[in-house]
C-alpha cells in the first residue's frame, strides 16, 4: 500500500495491493547504486527463438519521487541466479551477478498515476528466470530524493497473445528514439504517419528523427493483416520558473547571458536527453535604499545599527548591503532624551520643590512606577502607571500621612519613552525642610 510519503496512485490496475521498487537511496547515506527488481523463477522456460511480450502497468508518486526511467527486462537461464546482490547495497542490476543479460527495456514516464507499458523480446538461449526493474544505470550520489515505483499487474506470455502494438524505444528527445512492432518471419511491414504511408518504411522499427505524429504499421502475412493502435508522438518540452533579484545597473548571469533591466525572459536550453528546456526567467531590479532615522537615547546609551554603536549625538551617514547585496544607506539624527532626577526637594508647602519626581518633555510617554525607600529599606512610597493631570503626581515627603524625617532616601522609577522603550533607572536625593 505503499509509504505514507510515497503514496501509489489508487486505484491499482489490478487487485488490492502493489510491489514498490526503488532506484537509488538516498539521505544521511547516500547508496546511489541500490536498486531493486521484481522477480521469479518460472513454471516453464521462456524457449530460445520464440517471441514472448512481457505486459505491465507502473505506478509514479511525485514527481521528485518517480523520474522518468529506462524499465528493464533480464533473464537468466539458471533459477540459482534468484535472487541476486543479497546483502550488497551497491550490486547494482542483475547483470552485474552471475548468468543474467538484459532482454529489452522501455521508456518510461509519469506522475501520480498507473501507465502500461510492455517489452517484446525473443531469447537467444532458454530463460528459466526473470526480473525487471530499473535500467543498469548509477544514479548521480548528489540526489535529494528517494526514487520509487510500484508495479502490478505483471503479465507474460507468448507474443502471439497480445495484440500489435508500437512500443518506444530509447527517450523521446534521443537521436536514436526509434518505434518498435514485434519482428515475427513471415510479416511483412508498412510504417503509416497521419494516416500517410510512409516511402520505404517496411522494418520492424522505424526511427522517427525527431518528427511528431500520429504513427501507425500494417502488420501482414499470407493470411492475415493487423493495424497497430496510433501511437502519438510528442517531443516533450521542459520548463521551469527562476525568480531572480538584482541591483540597478548590476547584471544577473543565466547561462552564458546577462540581463539588466527588470522583467520576464525566456531561455531554451537542452535537457541531457536533447530535449528542449525552457527557463522563465522573472527579474526583478531591486532599489538601492535609503532611510532616515531620527532617534533618541539618555546619555551613557547606545544607539545600535547593525554591527555599529553611537553614543553621541549628531548626523550619520552609514552605508550597508540590503538582504539582496544592493547598497542601503541609513542616515541617523541622533539626539539625546531630557530627564532631570532631582537630587534634593524641600516639601514645606511653599509650592515651589514640595514634590519628588522625575521631570522629562513630551519625550516621556509614562512613568511607569516609581518607589522610594528610606535609609533602611522601608517603602515609603509606591505608584505605578502614573499622570500629571491633577498636579499631584510623585512623593509628597510623608509616611503614614506624617512628615517623614529629613535625610537621605533612595528611588526607583521605571520610564516608557517615546521609542517605546522600558527604562530603569535607581538614585538618592535629599529631604529637608
């Protein structure tokens, strides 16, 4: 039923389960050369001289998961030779064991879905064995994803016993893709294209050269004829989107070209196979940037800009790379905060000093609490969150509503400024009537 993240497509061709087969693994260990095969020993061989077809459907996942890939069908003609590569990851394919040889394979391609395809062979000796699975090919070790299959619905037989059909050899973009009818003595060939008879085309294989179509063959021997389904042939055209950032007047590279203005370009490359790739690119140019910041610290802070510190105050000029490598310039004002923390204040009702407080302009937001204690610790006095708006903000020199001694006490206040920044700040002042 396959694995939680490599689902196969449902419905399956054929009954209620699968065979699933990897080509390649790969993660904290990469083992490129693992792969892995379907296969048994048969109930009667496969007779050297006679043609068989070998029927099957396989499953894609996702896309990243399932590539296209070369099936390939082996034999051998000793049932010992299965199974093979037992406890060697990097065996590889059954050739690379003892009495196997490869009887033919198919081009195959697909995405979250089931696909039939077939092999036609004819053995040179007799096959007692067989298996099928990926193509000999070693997997680059630089892969991300696991590659997986599944297959169902297995079927072989002698070739009589399916109808004519054209399979593909070899990948569509390949000079040597070829469209393949079973060879059998006695028939003769007729290759059709749209409906065209194609001049001199009379082998089994017919190689297309690169021309889409709709390809058909007659099929005839002193008895019967046989027309082939149509087989639609397209070359297929990769493409891709690249989303790229530069900055003014600096070019962005993509294979051999340069771009500078913003916009949307197309490149054709070609895939390993020949086939045309094309790249989408959209280009964006992005601004070199300019901020001012005017901003304000007490003394003794630091204003920080990146990696920089400023303590004093006045105009800067500082020049960064933005997240896209472009120039950004920041161009700081610098200014200080007024706060007076007075170290003294006289409450005898004359009006004038007869509260102890913090005094600040339009910069302060808040005093968010303030607390003093005497000289052995007591609180004296404790606000939170407070106004100016009654006048009567801050101490007013009196515990337990009595005149509190002359002497020496200690504060702490908690300021929110305007950068909506939290402050603590801890002195002593004087009491004295």
């Amino acid at each position: 039923m396959g694995w939680d993240n490599l689902p196969p497509p449902l419905p399956f061709p054929d009954g209620q389960a699968c065979v699933g087969f990897r080509d390649g693994r790969f993660g904290n260990n990469p083992e490129p050369n693992w792969k892995e095969y379907t296969g048994a020993c048969l109930n009667s061989p496969l007779k050297a001289g006679t043609t068989y077809r070998f029927k099957f459907h396989i499953g894609f996942t996702h896309p990243q998961n399932s590539p296209s890939l070369n099936v390939t069908f082996f034999g051998t003609t000793d049932c010992a030779n299965l199974p093979f590569g037992q406890g060697n990851s990097g065996h590889g394919c059954p050739t690379n064991g003892t009495g196997w040889v490869e009887l033919g394979k198919v081009w195959a391609s697909g995405t979250n879905q089931w696909l039939e395809y077939s092999v036609t062979f004819t053995p040179t000796q007799d096959m007692y064995a067989i298996a099928i699975g990926p193509d000999c090919a070693k997997l680059e070790a630089s892969r991300i994803s696991d590659t997986y299959y599944f297959f169902d619905n297995l079927i072989l037989d002698d070739r009589r016993n399916f109808e004519y059909k054209i399979t593909p050899q070899d990948h569509p973009c390949s000079p040597s893709y070829t469209l393949q009818v079973p060879k059998e003595e006695g028939l003769t060939y007729q290759w059709y294209k749209d409906g065209v008879a194609l001049v001199g085309q009379t082998q089994p294989a017919l190689q297309v050269d690169g021309v889409e179509g709709k390809y058909q063959a007659v099929l005839k021997n002193s008895t019967s004829c046989w027309l082939t389904p149509i087989f639609k042939h397209e070359i297929p055209v990769l493409y891709a989107d690249l989303e790229a950032i530069t900055c003014p007047n600096e070019a962005f590279q993509y294979h051999g070209k340069k771009y500078y203005q913003e916009g949307i370009y197309s490149d054709t490359l070609s895939s390993i196979h020949g086939c045309d790739s094309i790249v989408n690119i959209r280009l964006t140019v992005a601004p070199n940037e300019f901020t001012s910041v005017d901003a304000k610290i007490f003394k003794g802070e630091q204003y920080k800009i990146g990696k920089l510190r400023f303590s004093e105050i006045g105009s800067y000029k500082v020049d960064f790379q933005s997240i896209y490598g472009c120039d950004s310039i920041v161009e700081l004002n610098l200014d200080h905060y007024y706060a007076y923390f007075p170290n003294a204040f006289s409450p005898n009702g004359d009006n004038n000093n007869d509260r102890f407080t913090i005094y600040a302009n339009s910069d302060l937001k808040s005093i968010l609490s303030l607390q003093i204690f005497d000289r052995w610790g007591e609180v004296v006095y404790d606000k939170n969150t407070m106004s100016d708006e009654d006048g009567t903000i801050g101490w007013d020199g009196t515990m337990h509503r009595k005149p509190a001694p002359n002497g020496v006490y200690i504060y702490t206040t908690i300021l929110l400024m305007s950068d909506d920044k939290e402050r603590t700040y801890r002195g002593t002042f004087l009491l004295m009537r």
